[in-house]
C-alpha cells in the first residue's frame, strides 16, 4: 500500500527537491531486482548520489553480492558518485 507511511515512496517524498530525479531499486526479492544491465545504467551512468535504506546490513550486503550491485556501487563511487544512507544503509 503506498499509502502507508512507511511505503518506500513515501520515504523518499521529504527529500524531493525541484528539477531532482529519484530512481528506486528494490533488489531485496528475485522478483523486483531489475536486470544487471538496468542496475549499471542507474548507478553508474546515472546516479549522482546513492542512497540507500536501513535494514539488516548483512541480508543487503548478500543480495548486493548476489546480483552484483556491490561492484557497481564500487564503480559509481570510483568516479565520484556519491553513497549515503541511514541506519543499516
């Protein structure tokens, strides 16, 4: 329900800013993890600044093995894109 307050894209609703883009990835299931492809191009062709969410920190450093999200973070931060995140993020 997007409507909770909880729902990831409300989430990301107080740190909009006029003329900023936000791409979401859901990577946590098989089934919303979107192609490696799809991945490179939002991290590292276009992503200025990653942010990523609390959580259990081993369960996301699995998955992000898993689907080769952790070397991608790796290339996008190599050429200056820039990681954040609270809690486990």
């Amino acid at each position: 329900n997007d409507e909770s307050p909880l729902s990831p894209l409300n989430m990301t609703g107080p740190t909009r800013v006029p003329r900023c883009q936000i791409e979401r990835l859901m990577v946590a299931k098989n089934a919303t993890a979107p192609s490696f492809p799809e991945m490179r191009r939002i991290i590292v062709e276009w992503a200025d600044l990653i942010v990523v969410s609390g959580g259990n920190s081993l369960f996301a450093m699995l998955r992000w093995r898993t689907t080769g999200l952790d070397q991608l973070i790796k290339e996008a931060a190599l050429k200056g894109t820039v990681l954040c995140g609270g809690s486990a993020g």
